[in-house]
C-alpha cells in the first residue's frame, strides 16, 4: 500500500495521493503533454478531508517521496532477443522484446509498451513463426495468458514468441510502431538479426503451409548436411543400415501440437486436413536421437487459384 510505503501509521486518518509539480513553466498540462516535457510525480499525505497534511505532523515528517517522469512520444526502437542464433525446427522458442525511447533516449516503461501496437515482420517471411501461446509450457505473465486465446492480438504484443522454420544466415527481424501517437509522424521501426542454423535433419515442407480443407500433405526428412530427402519409411531403412547391429529399430512417430480440430497426422508423415485453424507438425526420431522437428501450417480455403502452363524443354 503506498500509504504504507510513505510511513503512514496503520489506522491513521491520512492517506497518500499522487500529484504532479511542474519542472519548467507549462509543466506537462496535467499529464498530456503535446511533444516532450519532464514533471515531478509526488506522493502528498492528505488528511481525511482531502487536504493537505502540512509540517512534520505528516507521514513523511522531513522527507518526501516523488519521481521524475519524462512524457513524450516514441522517437526510437530497439529489440532484444534471448539469444542471437536459433536451430532451424529445433523445440525452442525465442522471445522477441520492443524497446521504445523519446528523443532524450529515455526508454518508455513496460506498462507504457504493452498498451501499444506493434507489427512484426521478418525477411524472408517463413524463416521465423510466431508460437501460440496457448501451446506453450513457459508461465506467462497476466497479459499475455489474456492474449492466449487471441493469437492476432498477440501478434501486435511488445513481447512475442518466434520458432524458427528455415536455415537463413541472417534474418532481419524488425518491430514497426502502429499507434496514432506515430501516425502523424516518421515511421517508428527497430530492427535486429538473428541467424538461423540447420538441423541435421529437417523437415519438408518446413516453411509455414496453407492446406485446404479435406486434403492431405506428405512430409518428408531431408539432411541439410547430404542435400536429400526420404519419405518416413525410406529414412528409417536408411537408418537402420547405419545403427550398430542389435540396436532398436528405428522408427518415426509423429504429432500434432496446438490446435487438434485442424487435422492428424498419421504414422507415415501424412498429415490429414480437417478444419480451419493453425497447428505445428512434429517428429520425433526414436534411436537415431534427433531432436524434434516441427512445422507450422495452416488450414484454410484458397481465396483464389491461378493457373500457369510450363514452357515445353528443348530437345537435347
């Protein structure tokens, strides 16, 4: 309780409120202030009807308690990351953090951040996915489990989930501002790389896919390192020709992660569409000891189709 922070005995008949006490002529006009301007937030004992406790009868006696307080607009953005390299497919999440800052480099609070608006991209497109939140075993702060069961307003969060889907050297990875304090203004976006590492195996397709409803997708594991890719039964043959004798036969075992009504995947990588939604095919190798992979997908109707013709090969 502040009234307690200030030293206010319990049951006392004063209380605390917060005010503010301009810094320079003009002040902040109570807290709106049009551009950049500084104020003095304090915490004045008040008596019980609301005036202010005076000398040293207050709660404070000699003291006082404030803060200074910058408000102003989001001139910059940064971005922080866990970690700068990611394995393509691998079971891990990275978190991607907005950082705003005014034009004296003050950087903006946490619960300034996380009432505005972000849009997230990354070049390529399909290097990197966002994760639902409502999949993951991380404990989440109360405003991202309120945004669990909003995925597009996740998206548009200060901190989000990224998986990465493809090998890429360098992904730029930015955060452009999209509230109206920008809006009459230069476009706000930071920007940063991460580098996105091979698996030993992957799968394929591995960047984000639409199916449509009713259909179904064959994956297949390829290694990076050979340039090939076998179908689930294929691979394991293959495996089974490079494990000591007597070693378990290996086998592939497939799942689903997040979203169940989209669809299955059966025990030959054979994923069977159902309905719309957004979901992550996994593979688990068992007795090579690859780590799992996974690939995200989405199952919709196609707003449109197109039709093209290949040129005919020339004769050799």
């Amino acid at each position: 309780r502040l009234e307690e922070a200030a030293g206010c005995p319990h049951g006392s008949s004063r209380r605390v409120q917060l005010v503010t006490r301009a810094l320079a002529p003009g002040g902040c006009e109570g807290g709106r202030g049009k551009g950049h301007c500084r104020t003095m937030v304090l915490a004045v004992p008040v008596e019980g009807d609301g005036s202010e406790a005076r000398g040293s009868a207050s709660c404070f006696g000699d003291e006082s308690l404030g803060c200074e307080v910058n408000v102003g607009l989001i001139s910059s953005l940064s971005i922080s990351t866990t970690t700068r390299e990611m394995v393509a497919q691998d079971d891990e999440m990275q978190w991607l953090q907005a950082h705003g800052y005014d034009v004296e480099g003050n950087e903006f609070s946490e619960s300034a951040m996380r009432r505005l608006h972000f849009r997230w991209r990354w070049e390529g497109p399909s290097e990197l996915s966002f994760v639902d939140l409502a999949t993951t075993r991380q404990i989440l702060d109360s405003d991202l489990e309120a945004l669990a069961s909003r995925p597009e307003a996740a998206r548009l969060h200060y901190r989000v989930p990224v998986h990465a889907t493809t090998p890429n050297p360098a992904v730029q990875t930015s955060a452009t501002l999209l509230n109206e304090t920008a809006a009459a203004r230069q476009q706000v976006s930071g920007l940063v790389s991460i580098r996105i590492r091979p698996a030993h195996v992957m799968l394929w397709p591995g960047r984000r896919v639409a199916v449509p409803p009713g259909s179904c997708l064959r994956y297949h594991l390829c290694s990076h390192q050979e340039g090939v890719c076998h179908t689930p039964e294929s691979f394991d043959r293959r495996a089974a020709q490079l494990l000591p004798r007597g070693s378990p036969a290996p086998s592939t075992r497939w799942s689903m992660i997040g979203n169940p009504a989209v669809g299955s995947v059966d025990g030959g990588g054979v994923f069977h569409a159902a309905g719309k939604g957004e979901a992550d095919v996994a593979m688990r190798h068992v007795a090579m000891r690859i780590h799992a992979a996974k690939a995200p997908l989405v199952v919709a109707a196609p707003r449109e189709l197109s039709l093209s013709v290949p040129e005919p090969a020339e004769a050799a």
